[in-house]
C-alpha cells in the first residue's frame, strides 16, 4: 500500500531513493493517516485536475463545510466563494494550486478568503506541495490549511487603532513622539505647530541632537540626568524643561514617557508626549511671590488628599478633598458607608473591582480610577483619584493614600469634543455650500454634500462616477488646473455647468487635505446666480433713479393744484374714514358668519345626541346598580370631572397617551388587544391618560355600556360649550361694531379707556389678524382720559391696516400701551418691510402715497397727525427694514 506523501522515483539520479520494506511500509502509511486524522490542520489532496481527493476531519471545522461537500468540489468551485483578503477577485497568479502545478514547487502561506456553509468570513493561509509518480509527473497535490481568520480581525483591529491613534494625536494638544534609539531618528505626531511653531513636515528632520540642542542649557543636564535614570531603572519618566521654539523663545515642556527594552535588557526604542505647561508654569511663578497667592492656587486646583487604614478601616480627607464633595469647611468624620453614600450608584461595582484586584494582585501597588460623585449641588461630578497601596512584608495591605481631583470640566470637555465632531459632520452635509472631494490624482470624486446635489442636479450615487471636466466649460476647467498646479490659494470665479447642460457663475475655492487616509483636493462651490441678478437689479433701480428726478420735477409744477385740492380736504376725510368701514364689512360678516355656523352644526349634533340619550341612559341606569360600590364612586368621580374643558390633542400627543393607556393595561393584566381597543377610546373622549385609581372599572362587565354613556355626556358638554363659545363672539362683534359705528357729533371731549378704544378696533380688525398675524399686545394698566374716541377709532384704524398692507398680512403686530409720566404712550410695531428714509418725513402729507393709484388717497396718515394734534399730543416714527414703529403720545390732561 503505497502513502500519498512517498516520493516517486526518478526524481533525480543525483538523490538517494529510499526503500522501505512492506511492514515499514504500513507502519508508515498508519502512522500518516493518524496524523491526518488527529490534525487541528486541514489537510486536502488533490488530483492534477483540481478534484478534491482526500480531506481530513479537521478540514470541516477549518472549512466549516461537510466533508461530503468538500469532497464533491474543485479547488476553484464557485461554492467556495474565493476571494482575496481584501475582499477583491481571486486571481489565477495567487492560487495556491496554480502555482504548484504550475512551477512543480511547494508553497508557503499563500493567503485568500472563502465563506463558509453559514455566510461566515473565513481567512486562510496555505501550504502547499506536489507529490510525483515514478516516472517524475505531478500525481496529487498536498495541502495544508490554516485558519487564520482570528489574526486577520485582530491586524484590521491594530490598523484601525493606529489610524484612530493617529487622529487624535493630530487633534490632541500634545506633542508626540516615537525615537530610535540605535538611529537617534524621531517621528512626531500631535500639536508640533502650536508647541514649536514648526510646521509637522519641518519638524519630522529633528533627530536627538537637535531636539537636545533645543533644551535650555541651565535645564539640559538636569534632564538628561532624569532620562538616565529611567534608562537604568526601567521606569517611565516625567521630566520639565524649557524648549526653543521656533521663533527662539523658550517655553516649559512637561515630557512624559517611557522606554521599550528588548529581550536582554537593552533600550531600543524612546516613546513619550510633550505638553506645553508654559501657561501653567508662569502662574505658578507667579503664585510663589506670597504665600496667600500660593493658598489660591492650591484652591483652584481642587486636588485633596485622601488615606484609607485597611487595619482600623478609617478614612482621612483633607479640607481640599471635603470641598471636591461640595462641604467646604466640613471636617466630619468620613465612614464607608459615608463613602459609599456619596459615590453615584452605578460606579459601585467599578470602584470594588478595581479595589479588589489592587489588593489581590501583590504585583501592584498603584491605584487610578475614574467615578461619579454625588455632589451636594444636586449634580453629578466627575473625579479622579490616584493612590498607592502600602503593604507589610507578607504582602497583606496596610494603607491606601493617594490624591483626588476634579475632573469634571475634563469629561465636559470630551463630550464638547464628540459633539463638535458631530456639529462639523451636520455642517458638511447640511451647509448650503456645496462640497466636492477628489483625490488628488484621480478623476473621480470621493464624496459630495447634498447642498452640491441640490445644486448641480446629482443623485448621492452619481458621485463616485463625477468627472471634474463635466462640472466645468472649458476655459474654467484650464483655470481650476493652472490654480492646482501652482499650489495657489484663495478663490476664482469660473463657470459650471448642471447635469441638465445650464450654465450659471460660480465662486470656487480650492483646498488640499488629508481625507479618510488619502490626500484629497476639496472643491467649495457658491453659487454666483443670485449676485449677478442683484447686480441687474442695481442697474434698473439706477434707471428707475433717473426716472424719479424726472417725477420730482413734474411734482413741482403740481403743488400749484395741490393748493387748489386743499379746499375739499374735509369732504375727502369723511371718504376715507368711509373707506374704511368698508374695508371692515367683509372681514365683518365673514366673523359673524363662523360662530353662525358653529351654533347650526351644535345644534345638529344635539338632535343625533337626542336620539341616542334614552337609551344609552337607561342602560346605564341598570348597569350601574349591579357593579359594586368601588366602580360606582369611580364612575362618579369621572363624571364630576366631565365639567372640566375637554383635551384636544395633536397628532403625537394622541398617540403618545395611546401609547401609555395601553402599557398600563398590559402592566395590569389585561390581552393586548383590548388593552389597545380600551387606551384608543379612552383618548378619543378626550379625558386623557388614565388614572391608574380607575382599572377596577374597565375589568367590569359592563364597561361597553359606561363608555357609551361616558362619550353621549362629553359629547353634550362639548356641543353646549362650542353654543356658549359663539354666542360670546357673536355678542363681542357687536359690542366693537357699536363703538366703531358711533359718531358723537357735540365736539366735545368725554372720558374714555384707551386699550378699550384699541380693543375695538382689534376686534372689528380679527378676520384680517387671524391669517397670518402674530399679535403681541403689552397693555399696562392706564386710567381713562379726556379724548375724542371716534377720532381715535379712526387713528388704530389707520395705523393698525397700514401695518396689515405693509406685511401682506403675514408677519408679526405688537401693540403697546405704557404710562409715560404726564403721557399714554401708543406704539404699534410691525415687521414690514419698512419706511425708506428718504420719504419718512413726507408720509404725513396730504395726498403723499406709496401705494398703487386707485388703492390710496394720500390723506389716511394726514389724519390721523390731525387727529394726534387736536388732542394736543404728538406722533413719532421709527422705521428699519424689519421694523417699523409709530409711538403716539397723549396728554393725560389737555
């Protein structure tokens, strides 16, 4: 019986053949077959053709396929699904069976990916050698698989961690660094530019010497003292000193760090980080010239001192430490139990973990940990505490003492940054710019924000198929490639072109970064169109400028009529002011028209209502007498409360009470389908969510009845209210209308509320408001005055419409009344688009109208200054785009 793995004869005449008898022979093949039983490793034979031969039991688990199925395939079946170990195709050079066929050589950790019977990633590593006949052909292929799929996670891992390392480094503020020792060549990382006013690519040539020769002299043997001893006793170092910047000022460096030794004890490598503690170096200079100084910043640096005797289980805290804890000044005896009460809840677990493994593992001594405390402010603080473990000669734990610091402001400051990544991630994909990223040698774009999208007409994965000189005319497309290759910042203005082939101006700025990994070239588009259309606009009005002077002109040779219009002045007051009782009459009849209607649709419910009633009363009647006392009072209670204003909920209000009425049954036994069926109906009365008091009820048997009544009397309560409702407004309109319509022709003054007079007017004015008016009023209380209140009626008529027009009747109306010393203030304030100052001081003259011919007279605000005047007061404007204020001011005694 001849083993797969014996060589053939003939392979060379130059190699002694080896010649086994029959029983070595058998032994020799068991013993293989034993080994390739037992084997962790899969193992497979192959013939010249790719067929699976021979696989071992391990090959299942390896594979995770049946060995039946592996059996049935070739090396290359499509059930394998082969690909590379990033996922790409699996190439013919990089099979491991090609090439042994192929060369007649073995091979080693050839690596490829399949997937496996459950979809599960597998990575393998093979091995692999051919097996000849007699006559020196290649008669099997030998192949021994690894799964190697673990190691491969775990290289993705580290490079995902260094690429994650790397970027905080960058955003870090310290200066990192990782030195040769043998070589004296360093690489850096982190803040190089905000510690040494290098630039990271100047930087990167500083080797040891340089950055020895950057030390102070007066600390540069202290330091290299420092290094030597950690280099001698294996122990991380922290040393300080002053550094030569760039600009060839000193500033102090705290250096933390540590070496890496290899197997015989010899350092190889120098890691650390530097952090520039200039600012807190000189405030400590400072703070020693007196000690109250010293006191004060001992204070600010919230850092106290702690000790806990494992022996007597007391707890020392220094004042500093009671203060992190929020009691300043206290010097209470501090027990664990005390401890335990102040340190939040769920940090308990974390704080015993770490105590017992420090007190177990007589490796250590050191001790840091990071929790929550429960300050006394009601908030929850963050503190670090950092100790040291003292033990007696057996190992058993002494004392524990150790520092505690706030570290509150730390983890602030981390959260700020998480959520600062996320505020730029929310700027880049909803800014209004829009953003277009490239590689640097590519022709593809890598990345576009939706404002870009938006903008040119792409869809998100248009992107990876973008080509730069689509987006651009020609002569554009030479510009943005000249601004490239000499490396030029700021902006150029080019023309771009849509996806549908429009052409429109654009401001573009270039930007060369680092983007996931790769150097990118970022394009920033702002779209010229609305500039270039202001642009036009200026030009018009230039004209319609030109136009004006003309108009003024001819305004001069007509104020010899306007004398002659002056003589019918008064007959064209009484038109305006019945001008503008016509305006009011349709918003009138409109409002008196809707609580109309409110009433006939009541009254029709009531009739349905009416239907219904008896019966529903009637079986209500006999249910409630045969339910027990607890479900009668609940039912009574409900009913009092009926009384109160029904809910009227949105949307999400509805289904969130929903959504609570039916957890609260579920919680309380009831099937799921009722529970929603009972929490839908309950909402839908408009009582809301359900007082747990009331379940007793709903387990009745007779609740379909109780619901029923419950929704026939809310239904009553509502349509009498919605009746009540109309008839009020119905009353307020022709109490307003009244006021408005009254004319007192004695001449005399009588005494009258303003807001009153205001309110009238609001009132005549509300179908107009309710549109799109914000209304705002600010009424301080004001005794009432000698006035003319027609005349007045007539002014917040003027005045309240001119602000509705000057809107459109969309924006926001605020109405202030004020007692100004011996004055009534009146300000009405809109947010129109505003008086242009240049007519502001002829808007109170007869016949001056900005409005079209045939909307306006010219006279509405020369009235109302008449008006003003005639009660001895004044009127005042104040005009901005956005805001336009007219203050009137009343003498309280004229």
């Amino acid at each position: 019986m001849n083993s797969p793995f014996s060589k053939g004869e003939g392979q060379g005449d130059d190699k002694p053949v080896s010649r086994l008898s029959a029983d070595e022979t058998f032994v020799e093949t068991e013993l293989l077959t034993t080994i390739m039983n037992v084997s962790s490793t899969a193992m497979m034979i192959l013939n010249p053709s790719g067929q699976v031969r021979y696989a071992n039991p391990a090959s299942e688990s390896v594979l995770g396929v049946k060995l039946n199925d592996i059996l049935s395939r070739t090396y290359d079946a499509p059930a394998w699904k082969n690909t590379s170990l990033d996922g790409d195709d699996w190439k013919e050079e990089d099979r491991p069976f090609d090439i042994v066929l192929k060369t007649k050589k073995p091979v080693t950790d050839i690596r490829h990916a399949i997937e496996d019977s459950l979809g599960n990633k597998k990575y393998l590593s093979i091995n692999g050698s051919p097996v000849f006949n007699k006559q020196g052909e290649v008669s099997f292929l030998v192949f021994l698989i690894t799964d190697i799929t673990e190691n491969v996670l775990k290289q993705k891992t580290l490079e995902y961690n260094e690429s994650k390392y790397r970027m905080i480094t960058e955003l870090s503020l310290s200066m990192v660094y990782d030195m040769d020792i043998r070589t004296g060549e360093n690489l850096w990382g982190g803040a190089i530019q905000e510690i040494t006013g290098y630039s990271a690519d100047e930087f990167q040539k500083v080797g040891f010497l340089e950055w020895l020769d950057s030390i102070h002299p007066e600390d540069r043997e202290t330091t290299l003292k420092l290094f030597q001893d950690s280099l001698e006793n294996q122990e991380n170092f922290s040393a300080e000193y002053r550094y030569k910047t760039k600009s060839d000022h000193y500033v102090y460096i705290e250096d933390n760090g540590r070496f890496l030794f290899d197997n015989e004890g010899v350092a190889y490598r120098m890691l650390g980080a530097m952090i520039n503690r200039t600012k807190q170096m000189e405030a400590s200079i400072a703070l020693k010239e007196s000690e109250s100084r010293l006191v004060m910043a001992l204070d600010a640096a919230k850092m106290g001192i702690w000790s806990w005797d494992l022996q007597t289980r007391t707890i020392y805290w220094s004042p500093q430490t009671f203060s992190i804890y929020g009691f300043p000044g206290a010097n209470f005896a501090v027990t664990e139990e005390k401890f335990m009460e102040l340190t939040y809840k769920e940090d308990w677990d974390l704080l015993a973990s770490e105590t017992e493994l420090l007190l177990a593992d007589l490796s250590r001594s050191a001790y840091r940990v990071r929790n929550r405390i429960n300050h006394t402010d009601g908030t929850l603080h963050w503190v670090e505490a950092i100790g040291k473990l003292s033990r007696s000669k057996d190992g058993k734990p002494l004392l524990l003492m150790g520092t505690l610091l706030d570290v509150t402001d730390i983890k602030l400051s981390e959260e700020a940054l998480r959520k600062s990544d996320e505020r730029f991630e929310t700027f880049y994909q909803f800014s209004t710019e829009a953003f277009l990223i490239f590689n640097e040698n590519g022709l593809n774009a890598k990345d576009s924000n939706f404002a870009f999208q938006r903008l040119f007409g792409y869809e998100l994965e248009d992107t990876p198929n973008l080509k730069i000189r689509n987006l651009l005319t020609t002569r554009s497309l030479k510009q943005i490639r000249e601004k490239i290759g000499v490396h030029l910042a700021g902006s150029i203005e080019i023309v771009c072109k849509k996806k549908n082939g429009d052409l429109f101006p654009a401001l573009v700025s270039i930007k060369r970064f680092l983007y996931k990994e790769t150097n990118s070239i970022a394009y920033s588009i702002f779209d010229l169109s609305p500039l270039k259309e202001v642009e036009e606009l200026r030009m018009i009005n230039s004209e319609i400028r030109d136009k004006n002077r003309l108009i003024e002109k001819q305004k001069l040779e007509l104020e010899m009529a306007f004398e002659n219009l002056k003589r019918t002045q008064e007959q064209l007051i009484q038109s305006e002011k019945l001008a503008a009782l016509g305006q009011l009459i349709a918003g009138i009849a409109h409002e008196i028209n809707n609580p109309i209607g409110a009433v006939k649709a009541s009254n029709q419910n009531m009739l349905d209502w009416q239907k219904r009633y008896g019966l529903a009363s009637q079986l209500f009647r006999e249910a409630i007498l045969s339910v027990p006392i607890q479900e009668q009072k609940i039912l009574k209670t409900i009913l009092s409360n009926l009384d109160q204003p029904i809910e009227f909920y949105t949307g999400k209000e509805e289904r969130l009470r929903k959504k609570k009425n039916k957890e609260l049954f579920i919680e309380n036994g009831f099937p799921p389908a009722l529970s929603e069926e009972l929490a839908d109906i309950w909402v839908d009365l408009g009582i809301g969510e359900i007082d747990p008091s009331h379940l007793p009820l709903f387990q009745s048997h007779y609740i379909k009845v109780f619901l029923d009544y419950l929704s026939l009397e809310i239904q009553f309560r509502r349509n009498t209210r919605s009746i009540q409702l109309a008839v009020d407004r119905i009353s307020k309109i022709m109490y307003a209308l009244k006021n408005f319509s009254r004319f007192d022709a004695s001449g005399q003054k009588n005494l009258a509320s303003i807001p009153e007079t205001i309110e009238t007017v609001l009132t005549i004015y509300q179908n107009q408001l309710k549109r799109g008016i914000s209304l705002i009023k600010n009424f301080e209380p004001v005794e009432p005055i000698h006035c003319y209140p027609e005349d007045l009626l007539h002014v917040w008529t003027n005045l309240i419409y001119n602000s509705l027009q000057a809107m459109s009747f969309v924006g926001n109306l605020e109405i202030t009344v004020k007692d100004f010393h011996d004055e009534i203030l009146v300000a009405l304030k809109d947010s129109g688009p505003g008086i242009p100052k240049e007519i502001q001081s002829k808007i109170f003259e007869p016949f001056f109208t900005t409005k079209p011919p045939g909307e306006g007279s010219g006279l509405g605000l020369d009235i109302v200054n008449k008006i003003v005047k005639r009660h001895g007061g004044r009127i005042e404007l104040s005009s901005v785009p956005g805001e336009t204020i007219f203050s009137i001011y009343l003498p309280k005694n004229a």
